[in-house]
C-alpha cells in the first residue's frame, strides 16, 4: 500500500505543477488581458482531484497506519479545486478568459498549496 500512496502523491504533485505551471507560463498575456484557461490548467486540476480522493480514501480506510485524515482540512481543499474546476470548464471554450478568472485560478491555487502545508 505504501508503494500506491508514494505513487499517489507524486501523481498529486504532478497535477499542481501542471495547474501552477500552466498559470505561471503565461503571466505576461494575462497582464496584457490576452490569456486563456489553457488545457493544463483543467487537466491539472482533474489530475489533483482524483489522486485527492484516492489518496483520502485510502487512509480514511485505515489502510496506512498512523495516518489520520483532517476532514475538514479536505473539505476546505476540496471546495477550493472545485471553484477552481468549474471556472477552468466554465471558460475553457473563450479565446480570451477575463483576467480576474485567471488570477483566481492562480490564487486558488496557490491557496491549496498553503493550506497543504501550514494546516
């Protein structure tokens, strides 16, 4: 089971790298008002969100020893890459996202990055 959790996280991580990274790589036409929702965003946060659940399934189960789950720490977690989600679906199709939907997506992600750590 360890094996799968290290596979999980890492796949988690893989998922925030993806989302940030695709946030980060276009700054500069966000702050000329020229950026997108761009497909790493939406596959990034699809990819945070499963390995999320699976890994919270699997210690919620009990299935790693000493590990508890904060669950209100994940529903917080949760409700924030699902605004992220929907704003990435929502202005996905546009060939120019308002600048304040990118900045949130950005933000927001960066807020669960925090509140993995800190919390």
């Amino acid at each position: 089971m360890e094996l799968l959790v290290t596979i999980l996280v890492i796949l988690h991580f893989v998922g925030l790298s993806y989302l940030l990274g695709a946030f980060l790589l276009q700054i500069k036409d966000i702050i000329k008002g020229k950026g997108r929702v761009v497909r790493g965003m939406l596959d990034g946060a699809y990819t945070q969100l499963v390995t999320g659940l699976a890994l919270t399934g699997i210690y919620s189960a009990g299935l790693v020893e000493d590990e508890e789950v904060n669950n209100t720490k994940i529903a917080v977690k949760l409700s924030v890459l699902i605004v992220i989600t929907v704003l990435a679906i929502v202005f996905r199709k546009r060939e120019v996202a308002p600048s304040w939907v990118l900045w949130t997506i950005g933000g927001l992600t960066l807020l669960n990055v925090v509140l993995a750590v800190a919390w």
